[in-house]
C-alpha cells in the first residue's frame, strides 16, 4: 500500500476505528517505513494543550496591553501637545488685542 494511503488511514488507526484487516496493513507499512513510522509516532504522541496555548495566549495578551499602553500614551502626548498650541495662540491674540 502506498505510503500516501497509509498517512490517510493514520488518525483511525490511532484512534482504533479501522477494521482488523486495515489494521494489520497499516501496522505491517509502519514495520517497514521509518517516515510513515515517525509520523505514527507524531500523531500516537499525547500532546501537551497547557504547555502549547498557555505561553502563547499570556504573551499575546502582554503584548496587546503593551500596545493599548503605547497607544493611549501617544494619544494622551497628542492631546496635551494641541492643548497647549491652542492655548498659546489664544492667549498670544489675547495680548495681541488687548483683551
Ligand atoms: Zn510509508
């Protein structure tokens, strides 16, 4: 059988859902083909959800709070910096005419 077929046949035969007959060709392709063996091995891995999500969502969350901090920190600079320019001018056309 082909190693194509086999790959597909790999997630039910992990899982136990291929007949007795599907199971003994693929566990007879797995003896002889170390790439289709690797991969079995791959998929027969339990996996570890906690330390695969875990890092990556508290990472993305610091770097979206990092990101709303610098944004609303130039905002603030922004505003303050426009403030102040209007501020100035009215006060300079205040002196300007003698209000
Ligand atoms: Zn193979």
């Amino acid at each position: 059988m082909k190693c194509s077929l086999i790959r597909d046949l790999l997630p039910l035969y992990v899982e136990g859902d291929c007949s007795p007959k599907t199971n003994k060709v693929v566990r007879e392709h797995l003896d002889r083909c170390s790439e289709c063996h690797k991969l079995y091995e791959l998929i027969n891995s339990p996996i570890d959800v906690k330390a695969i999500t875990k890092p990556v969502t508290t990472e993305t969350h610091t770097r979206s709070n990092e990101f709303w901090k610098r944004y609303y920190g130039r905002l603030i600079l922004k505003g303050l910096g426009l403030f102040f320019v209007v501020y100035i001018t009215v006060i300079k056309l205040m002196v300007l005419f003698k209000l």
